[in-house]
C-alpha cells in the first residue's frame, strides 16, 4: 500500500459557536457604544436572543413576563385615575346643581316676601 495522504478541511459556516461568541462581542461593543449615547435605546431582549448562552430563553421569557405586568399595571393605574377623574367630575356637577338648588330656592323665597309684602301693603291701604 502507498503511503496516502489526506486533508480535509471543515467549512463551520456562520452558524458555529465561534462566529456567534465574535457576533455576540461585536454586538456589546456597539452596545457600550449606544447606552452612553442614550440607554434607552438599548434593546435587552435582541441582545439575549444573540447570546451564545444556554438559558438565555429563560431570561426572554422572565423579561416578556414582566412587561407585560407592566403593561397591565399600567392600564389598571390609568383605568383607576380615569374612575378618579370621573368621580371628580360627579363632585363637581353635584356641587353646581346644590348651588344652582340654593339659589332658586332663594329667589322662591324673595318672591314670597314680595308677595307677603304685597299684600301686606295691600291690607294696610284698606
């Protein structure tokens, strides 16, 4: 047998586990980059779901959890201040209509006076 050599060479692609670890570092330079520019503009989840960490899910997940608790918080904060707001409002109308209430019946009264003086003026020029 002839001495027979062989090469072989293993294409990875970009979807190996050092292509994305060089990704994944590329991606917290810029990230270093932009959360001195402004934090918010720092997308968490985008990041975790480019870690080649195993439980990054788990983090997505956790994070998508508590957002939407957030979110529901929120709306019930804004719905209970709306409740408030309205509950101001009925005050406020209730308040007018007892103000409006008291002067009619004020006018009642002054035009009962008139009357009565009326017609007190009345038996007294008889």
């Amino acid at each position: 047998m002839k001495n027979a050599s062989l090469f072989v060479e293993l294409d990875e692609g970009d979807d190996n586990i050092t292509s994305k670890e060089d990704n994944f570092q590329r991606m917290l330079a810029l990230i270093n980059i932009i959360s001195q520019i402004n934090p918010q503009f720092v997308d968490v989840k985008t990041l975790l779901e480019n870690a080649p960490v195993s439980g990054a899910d788990k983090m997505i997940a956790y994070i998508d959890n508590m957002l939407q608790a957030q979110s529901q918080n929120a709306q019930a904060q804004g719905a209970t201040e709306q409740q408030f707001e309205q509950l101001e409002l009925t005050k406020k109308a209730l308040d007018n209509m007892k103000i409006q209430r008291g002067m009619a019946t004020e006018q009642e009264k002054l035009k009962l006076d008139a009357a009565k003086i009326q017609i007190d003026a009345n038996k007294g020029g008889e």
